[in-house]
C-alpha cells in the first residue's frame, strides 16, 4: 500500500457514499414497484418493510409524519408503487429506500381503504340491519347536519317546507370536506345527542369525487352514528355514491332531496289519512251509540224493570236457592264430621282400659294411686286398691307369689 494514498474510515467511506446517492436525480425522487413483505409497524410510528420482485430484494422505511398520510392499511403480499428516495443508512452501511408516499398498484388507495375500512365494520355488526333505528313518521324537530353554503342545504330546506312545513328544521353548521372534516361531523351527531333536540338528523352534502366525500368514510363518524340515540339519515353525494355513512345510518338516501322527502310525510297524505281516521271513528262511535240503545231498550222493556214485583221474585228464588245450596252443603260436612266421630270413638274405646276390664281384669294400686304392673313392686302387709269393671275394694296383701316362689306375711 503506498502511503500517498488517503486512509478513510469506515464512517467516512458510509457518509461518503451517502452524498453520492444524495445527488444523483434519478434516486433523488423514485417510484418503486414491487411486493411488500417483512411488514413491521414500529411503536413509533415508522413501518419497516421490503419490495420485492422476482429476482432482488430492497428494504425501505417509511417515518410516521409519511405514515399518517397513507389512507388504507398496508398489508403483506400487496402489491405496491412506493414513492421516495434511495439513500443509505450510515450505521449499518445498508442502502433503502426512504417512502414518502405508497400507492396500490392499479388500484386507487382511496377505493383500497374504502373496502377496508367497509369490511371492518360490517365484521363488527355496523351494518346490521336489526341494530337500525325507525324514523319517526312525524317528527317535530329535523336536525341537519351539513355545510351551511352548500346547495344540499337549500334543497332539503325546500323540500321539507314543501311537504310539512309544521316540521322545525335545526341546521349544525359543518365542515364536509377535508382531512378534518369528519371532527366537524361528529360534533354535530354528538351536538343533538347531548341536547337531544332533533327527533331524526340527517347528515350529508352534495355529490362530488370519491376525495371530496371521504369525510363521510372515516371509522370515527362510522362508531359516532351507529351511537347515536337519535335515528341517523344519510344523504351523501349522488344516487350512484355510496360511502360508509351510508351503511351504518339508520335509512340510505340517494341524495340530500331525497332524505328530506323521507324525514317528514306530505302534509296533504297526511292529512286526507286524518280526514279518513275521522271519518271510520264517527262511524265507529255511532255505531256504537245505537248498539246501546238498542241494549238499553231491551233491558227498560224487560220484564224485571217493569215490574218491583218481578224484581223480588227473582231475588227470592235466587235466596231460595242459595239457601238450599247452604243446607245440602252442611249436611254433607255433618256427615262427614259424624262418620269421623264415630272412627275415632272406635279407636279409643278399642285401647280404653275399661273394656280392659269388662273382660274380668283388674287393675291394683298402691297407697299412692300407682298402677302395679309387677309383684316386685308389692309388699307383704300392704294396702292396695283393687279396681273392677264395676267398682273397687281395698286389700291387704298377705302372700305374694312369684314365679319360682312366694311370700308370706
């Protein structure tokens, strides 16, 4: 090695290399396409990944400010075309792709996020159709969520004071469209919740690109109607745009004009159906009133209104009859407690110790009016009260006999 030549470090020859990649045009500002795989979200904020094709691999990383603009979620295996520059990392002497912007490869993000973000909520029961709310057929108050310059405004203003112009209309001035404009939304949904001032809200703007009605896709709007307390109309763009608003809302309309059309009835429906009701309840009721008449004069001619008499008649045969009743029921009971009686008077005469002694027994006692049941409780010279079916006597032992012996005194 001659020593006119210049000894760099391994940093040097890095920040060196870097400085060249730094000025080249062409890695400057590159589109890359490729397959994304080794897919990592930081808990920074960065995600890691590499781009792959047939044949060679590239690492890239994408910074959080970069991250946060992506508008669907990034997936392995998607195919991609990743905008950014090609510059290398000093540390480990390794050359990546720094993403700026991620794109999907022939199909738009916006459209890729869409499908997302639908697919989610519908996973999670947003869509379904038992959890929507009826509209009220006549509300009294129609809350609006909306621009207050835009011509939806103008049109469900129109439309409304049209068909029921008793219907109240609250407008709650909204952003509708931004990266900011779904907050304004939200607020609004969260506005007539919390003063519950509105019996139906209908939410929406005219038609417009997919971008221009994006705030009407976010996931946040998506959870704010399907809490709301209040039924949710939606009314985005066009009868050919749908958007997820649209999907979560208690009722779909195809536009602004059309939701205000289904928020309140036509007063001129509504009030010939009142001229209808008015007219079957007057029937109703008279024929009613003539029914009882009919069964009024039936009972004044009846032969127990016409006569005091007939009247007593009647209580008294129902007495005599309730009288009987009574007497036929205490006989029976009367039966019943006599055979009992007589059960009962068997039982105690079968175990009562003077039948006992009707049949020649007898029962002794001693001085203490102690029945005797054994000789071992009698002695020689005592006094003892002998008891017959008929009477006693008393008696003074003087021999007492054992089984196997005897006494005498």
């Amino acid at each position: 090695m001659e020593n006119s030549k210049m000894i760099l470090s391994v940093t040097q020859i890095n920040e060196y290399i870097r400085a060249l990649l730094a000025q080249d045009e062409v890695l400057s500002m590159i589109c890359v396409r490729g397959e994304i795989s080794n897919l990592t979200f930081h808990r920074s904020g960065h995600i890691y990944f590499t781009l792959k094709d047939e044949t060679s691999v590239l690492k890239a990383v994408m910074f959080r400010s970069s991250a946060q603009r992506v508008k669907f979620a990034l997936k392995e295996g998607m195919n991609v075309i990743v905008y950014g520059r090609i510059s290398l990392y000093t540390p480990s002497g390794q050359y990546q792709l720094y993403a700026e912007d991620i794109q999907p490869d022939g199909i738009g993000a916006l459209y890729i996020a869409y499908e997302q973000i639908k697919e989610k909520l519908s996973k999670e029961g947003l869509f379904d159709v038992s959890r929507k709310k009826a509209i009220p057929k006549l509300p009294s108050t129609v809350g609006i969520i909306t621009s207050p310059t835009g011509a939806a405004i103008h049109d469900m203003i129109n439309v409304m004071g049209r068909r029921f112009p008793m219907t109240k209309l609250l407008l709650y001035p909204a952003l509708v469209q931004g990266d900011t404009a779904y907050k304004s939304l939200i607020a609004g949904i969260e506005y007539f919740n919390r003063t519950k001032s509105a019996d139906v809200i209908i939410i929406g703007r005219g038609g417009g690109s997919m971008e221009d009605l994006w705030a009407f896709n976010n996931v946040e709007l998506a959870y704010a109607i399907a809490n709301s307390e209040i039924p949710v109309i939606s009314a985005v763009g066009h009868e050919s745009d749908f958007t997820i608003c649209d999907f979560v809302a208690d009722l779909r309309a195809p536009t602004p004009s059309a939701a205000a059309e289904l928020a309140v009835p036509n007063f001129l429906t509504v009030k010939n159906d009142l001229n209808k009701n008015i007219l079957s309840a007057e029937k109703t009721l008279i024929s009613k009133i003539q029914n009882y008449k009919k069964h009024l004069n039936m009972l004044a001619s009846s032969r127990v209104l016409t006569s005091k008499e007939n009247l007593l008649d009647e209580y008294k045969m129902k007495i005599n009859i309730v009288s009987d009743k009574l007497d036929a029921s205490m006989q029976n009971i009367m039966r019943e407690k006599n055979h009992t009686y007589g059960i009962l008077c068997a039982k105690l005469n079968a175990i009562s110790p003077l039948n006992t002694l009707s049949r020649g027994y007898a029962i002794v006692q001693n001085n203490d009016g102690k029945a005797l049941a054994s000789v071992t409780d009698i002695k020689l010279g005592e006094k003892v009260t002998v008891s017959l079916s008929n009477g006693n006597f008393n008696a003074i032992v003087d021999e007492i006999n054992e089984n196997g012996g005897s006494q005498n005194g």
